[in-house]
C-alpha cells in the first residue's frame, strides 16, 4: 500500500486549504497520509529536497518515492490525481 507525505507549515494558507482535503480524501481510499510540518521537520524536509510547500510525496510501501507535486488544488483535482497514483 502507497502513502502519502505532505509537507505544510502553519504559517502556509495553501497548506490550512489542503489539509482537510488531504485527509478527507486519503481516509475515503485508506490510504496513509503524514503531515510533516517543515518548520519542525527541517532534516525530513531536507532529505526529501522539499523546496515549497504543501508538496505531497507519494511513496511505496519502501518509501521509494513514485510521484510528487507542489501545489495547491480542489478536492476533485487531488482525488483524481490520488486515483490515478
């Protein structure tokens, strides 16, 4: 099974935008979903080379990273692109 990273921090407006869309939509498929705050995370931020945010990070069950994208979108673009992954 995938998860899914999300890189946010609270001072991000698009960040507060997808965070409920995020786990209303990873709850709805049962799928894994990490907020990772970047203020509070620097080194998981840095690892992951996050350079913006909210960036979300689809990963497999080895946490090999297969998609990323760094946006904000509605919550009919996230689930289509969540469907697709």
């Amino acid at each position: 099974m995938s998860r899914i990273l999300m890189f946010k921090a609270p001072w991000c407006g698009p960040c507060k935008v997808m965070g409920p869309i995020a786990d209303d939509v990873c709850n709805s498929r049962n799928i894994e979903l990490i907020s990772i705050n970047i203020d509070e995370e620097q080194e998981e931020a840095f690892k992951w080379s996050i350079r913006s945010v909210p960036t979300f990070v689809f990963v497999d069950q080895d946490d090999i990273e297969f998609y990323r994208t760094s946006r904000s979108m509605t919550k009919n673009e996230f689930e289509i692109l969540v469907d697709k992954k």
